[in-house]
C-alpha cells in the first residue's frame, strides 16, 4: 500500500486527472427519482467539466429538471469524485475555444450534430482517493472551494 498522499497532492492529481481522461461516468437522477448512469465524453475547461450527449438521453432532461449530477472517474483503486450543479447548453452556447478544447481532449468533435447538447458541470464537492489509507481527507473540495 502506497504512503496517503496530502490534500495538496490529491488536488494536483485530480486536476491531472480531469485534464488527462477522455471518459468519465455521469450520474443523474429524474424528476421522479429514477437513476441514470452513463459513460460520456469530457473536457476539463477552466474548472468545469464539458460534456456532450444525445438530447434525447435521459441526462439531459434529468439535467433541466434537478440541475445537479454526480460524475466518476478512475478505478477502484484510483476513484475520483464529483457532485456539482448541471446545466445543459445548445450546441451553439460555447464560445469556439471551448468547444475545441473539448474535441481535442474528449477525441472527438460533436460540434455540426444537432441532435447533441452541452452539459456544463461545475463541481461543488470532490473527494479523490486510491486505496483505503486515503478514505481519511479524502474530500479535497467543498462547497466549490479547494481545501488544499
């Protein structure tokens, strides 16, 4: 078992992490309480996560309804997690840049489809940690701020 890294060594991961990976799982929930989990695309662009999706899936709509999703990245061994506010954008809604980074990072430009939208995330909580020596401290994030 590896030595538990400090807050600040977690954050510096995590960031990595968001601005190193392509695919993350997204977590909603429904109007009437049904989940949804499903594997999307990201881009980490200036502290928040972009995701694009079908119109049409139930995150979207989940999305408009609470406003909120849960997203995880890694392994059982590297998890990464994220709770934040959601909110869904027309294609059209970012700027050129965004949407680049976001084709670069992601792997692939959804840009010109219109049966896709955005999802920008911002996250409020985020816990990181790798094995059970780091479940002490592993929020590295609340109420939007960084703790480290």
């Amino acid at each position: 078992m590896s030595v538990p890294r400090e807050t600040a060594q977690r954050k510096a991961d995590t960031l990595a992490k968001l601005a190193g990976e392509n695919d993350i799982w997204a977590a909603t929930e429904g109007p009437s309480g049904e989940p949804c989990l499903v594997p999307l695309s990201l881009a980490w662009v200036e502290g928040k996560v972009l995701l694009a999706t079908a119109e049409r899936n139930r995150t979207a709509p989940n999305i408009v309804a609470t406003g909120s999703a849960h997203l995880a990245l890694g392994s059982t061994r590297y998890v990464v997690l994220l709770e934040g506010t959601a909110k869904v954008l027309a294609m059209g809604e970012l700027d050129d840049e965004e949407t680049a980074r976001y084709a670069a990072q992601a792997g692939w430009d959804s840009r010109g489809d219109p049966s896709l939208v955005w999802i920008a995330f911002r996250p409020r909580r985020v816990q990181a940690w790798r094995e059970v020596n780091e479940l002490d401290g592993r929020t590295i994030m609340e109420d939007g701020r960084w703790l480290a």
